[in-house]
C-alpha cells in the first residue's frame, strides 16, 4: 500500500463487508504463498565441499493454505518495504475497527483482529484478496523444547558434575583456545540472568547505548544494553526461577571458567546477547521470535542459537532465517524432543526451525552418556547434521543456582559454544567452512550412521585442531 489512506479506505471497506455480509457455515480462507529458494554459500579449499541438506518441504507449502480463522493474531506481509506510511513517516501501530496492526520488521505487520470466528474469517478472506498483501499467515506460537527429565582441570567446583566435557574432549580444546570476547552470540530463549556471577563476564553490553530513556543507537530499542526482552517490550531479558531455560542454555555456551565458581561453558570466553522471546510458562510467538533474529543481525552476531521449535511452518520465520544466512549468521537450531518423549524422523514428521532448508540451519540431535542417541531425540539423515551430549546436563539457572537439563536444548548450545572456539582459533574461517568443520571432526558412530548427516557424535578437541590445521595453511601460503 503505498499510503495511510489506502489501507484506511481498504480495511474500512472490508470491515463494512464484514457488517454487511450474510454468515455462512464452515467458512474457509485460501492463499497462495510464494516460495522462495535460499542459496548456500562457497568454502574455501581448506574445507570440504558443504553437505547439501534436503530442501523437501511438505507439500502444503506450495498448495493454497488455509487461513485458521480461531487464531487471535496474524502475520502480513506487504510487497513494499515501507508499505504503510503518511507523509513518508512508517506507522508502527494502527488500529481500526476489529483490527489491529503492530510493525514487526519493514513490511512485516503483526494483526490482531476482535470478534467471531466467522466475521475474522471474512476479514481474512478480504485481506488475501488486496494486491498490495504478499502473504498472511497466523502468529504461530512457540514453545522452549521442554526439559526431559594430564591437563589442568578448572577450578570450578561443579565440573565434576558436566560429563559431557569428557566426551567433548574439552580440556584438550581448551589447551587451544577457550574462545574469544570478540565472537558475538544471540540466544535466542526465554532470556538470560545476565546478573549471574557464573555468567556476568561474558554477558554482552550494548557500547553504543546508555540507560538514559533515549535509543542513542538509534536501532529501535530504547536503552538496550543487554539485549531485549521481546514478551514484555522492555530493556530486561532475564530469565525468571519459573522458566530458567534461557540461562541453562547460556551457561552451556559461555559460563566463565577458573573462577572459582559453579561451572564451565564449551567457550569460557565468549559475548552473549540476551533476546527475550518467549515469557514464564516457555511459551512465545512467531513474530516475537522473527523481531529477535531481526535484532541479531542488526547486531551483526556471529552466530543464533534456537533451543525451541514447532511443528507448523512459518513462511515469515523462514524468511528471517534467510535473511540471516544472507548476513552469514549461523542458526544453531535443535532437531526436538519427539513426540511425548520419543524421537521420531523428521523426513517424516516436521520440526521448526530445525527442518527449514537454508544452508545455515545447522540441527543438533541429543545423546547421553553412554554415548547413544537420547531416546526422546529427534534424527534425520537428510536434515539433522551431529549429535551432541543431551542428558543430564549440568549448568547455570536463574538466581545464582544451578540445574540438571536433558534434551537437544543442551545438546545445541554445546555445539555453538564450540563453534566459537572454531571461530577464535581461526577467524578467517567463513561459516560455510565453520559448519563443515563440525560434521567432518565428528566421532563416527555406527548407529548414528543412518541417522545423522555427519554419522557422529560432537569432539570439540579434533574440531579445532582442524581449525587450527586450516591456520597453519593459511599461515604458510
């Protein structure tokens, strides 16, 4: 739409069909999203060749798609960049009759519409006709993965207790490098307790804003020194004692290490961001999480982790996901819990964002410590790339405490800790080269053969003496 009066004088008049229009039974909305192909990225010859994922997607995606009329809110997407502005100034929230519009991201709009199911069906329908309207589709909501139930060894007291160190080979890593407080993490969760003295150290400041009630960095977010929190609209993205899901997975990444305190991160040196999506019960919706990513890139991150999912596909979530890839962000995301605690194959059944096809979707399966795959973990030899320790894992929480977690929440963030430590061991590796490095260093093992693309278990050791092998090459043309 390419002015206020339009829209005005558009949903005026689908708001006078609504009045008008006689009801009828079992009403039905159709659109027809487009589908848009992602391209991969080139590795340098250091690297091998990128595994190419299946980019199958169910049928539906390409089919009309019915618009559920029970949802309370929706996603529109407008063809132009800018498309709902008065006097070249964007509107960021509008409100008319039944409905409402919230700006998401450029021509993203967030929609809530009142009344029946039938008179939102109507309203709906309308909307999908509009030239200007690219695509509608609900507000999906989200839920965090539910929790299931010779070298010198750092002086953090509950070490012993993090197992999965062990089979990581972490110490040899570390002996490497431990990471780096230039590589720049986006966790993507329920929030972070960035006050937590286990990860205060490597919590993220914000060096271009301060508490002033001004967004002097003029990114949107007033006084967004940690991150923000996106359930509330506010500057504080901790996480709370009732869902401390968001701190166990930072902690899992970059808790510091030989600090005499709780435990140790896979990289002890390392930035984090705290982007608050999803709100005390664990759950959260799509254009929450699409606004998150949104902030990542803006901050130019290294890489996002994705400890969450749903089995619905989200043409607006997928899109953010590209436009990260286009930015050559990885996406850290977990292959999922199955299905009342057992995995299934997501060739069959679906998991998001875990199942989208762009090239930087990187899904991470769960193991315990016998190292077998988790029973409640999801695989996919066409979709999930490694498999990570996912059981029983011990790491921060909320309020100065510490907590046992299993489930491929944990197993991802390891594996974007040691992305870090691939990235601080060489830096002119590209992310392309990155993920590569994590299939190819894994411990082959015989039943993840036909279930995970790489057919092995995360060893953060062998991970990066390739990164640091591809240096020394570097180092010697």
């Amino acid at each position: 739409m390419k002015n206020l009066a339009k829209l005005l004088c558009s949903l005026s008049f689908i708001l006078f069909l609504v009045r008008c229009t006689p009801r009828q039974n079992n009403p039905t909305t159709w659109i027809n999203p487009q589908n848009t192909k992602t391209r991969g990225i080139e590795t340098c010859p250091l690297a091998a060749k990128i595994v190419t994922k299946s980019e199958s997607i169910p049928a539906t995606r390409f089919l009309p798609m019915a618009l559920d009329p029970t949802y309370e809110s929706y996603i529109v997407k407008f063809k132009e960049a800018h498309s709902i502005s008065s006097s070249g100034n964007t509107v960021h929230e509008y409100a008319i009759g039944m409905m409402q519009l919230k700006s998401i991201s450029g021509s993203l709009y967030n929609m809530r519409i009142s009344g029946s199911t039938v008179d939102k069906s109507k309203v709906l329908t309308q909307l999908a006709q509009q030239p200007d309207i690219e695509y509608i589709e609900p507000d999906y909501p989200i839920e965090a993965i539910p929790q299931t139930s010779a070298l010198d060894v750092p002086d953090d007291p509950y070490f012993a207790k993090q197992w999965f160190h062990q089979t990581l080979n972490s110490l040899s890593a570390w002996s490497i490098t431990e990471g780096s407080s230039d590589v720049l993490v986006a966790i993507v969760d329920t929030g972070i307790d960035y006050t937590h003295p286990d990860l205060v150290n490597n919590i993220w400041t914000n060096p271009n804003e301060i508490v002033n009630g001004q967004d002097d960095d003029d990114n949107g977010w007033i006084d967004d020194i940690h991150g923000w929190n996106f359930v509330a609209n506010n500057n504080d993205p901790r996480t709370t004692t009732r869902s401390p899901h968001g701190s166990h997975v930072a902690g899992l990444i970059g808790a510091s290490g030989n600090n005499h305190i709780g435990v140790v991160g896979v990289a002890p040196k390392v930035k984090m961001i705290a982007l608050k999506f999803m709100d005390d019960s664990g759950a959260g919706v799509t254009s929450n999480a699409v606004k998150a990513i949104d902030y990542a890139i803006q901050k130019k991150v290294f890489l996002i982790n994705n400890s969450w999912g749903s089995n619905r596909y989200s043409r607006s979530l997928s899109d953010a996901i590209t436009r990260a890839a286009n930015a050559g962000i990885l996406f850290m995301a977990a292959a999922g819990n199955g299905d009342k605690g057992i995995g299934y194959d997501l060739k069959n059944k679906a998991w998001y964002p875990a199942s989208y096809p762009q090239w930087n979707v990187f899904s991470v399966a769960a193991t315990d410590s016998r190292d077998q795959l988790a029973p409640f973990s999801n695989y996919a030899k066409t979709k999930v790339d490694v498999a990570a320790p996912g059981y029983s894992i011990y790491s921060t929480v909320s309020d100065e405490n510490y907590q046992m977690m299993s489930g491929t929440s944990m197993a991802t963030p390891i594996v974007s800790g040691m992305a870090v430590l691939l990235k601080a061991t060489n830096p002119h590796l590209n992310s392309g080269q990155i993920l590569d490095i994590l299939r190819q260093s894994t411990d082959k093992l015989p039943h993840l053969k036909d279930k995970i693309i790489s057919g092995g278990r995360v060893n953060a050791y062998e991970a990066v003496l390739l990164a640091q092998a591809s240096r020394n090459c570097e180092d010697r043309e």
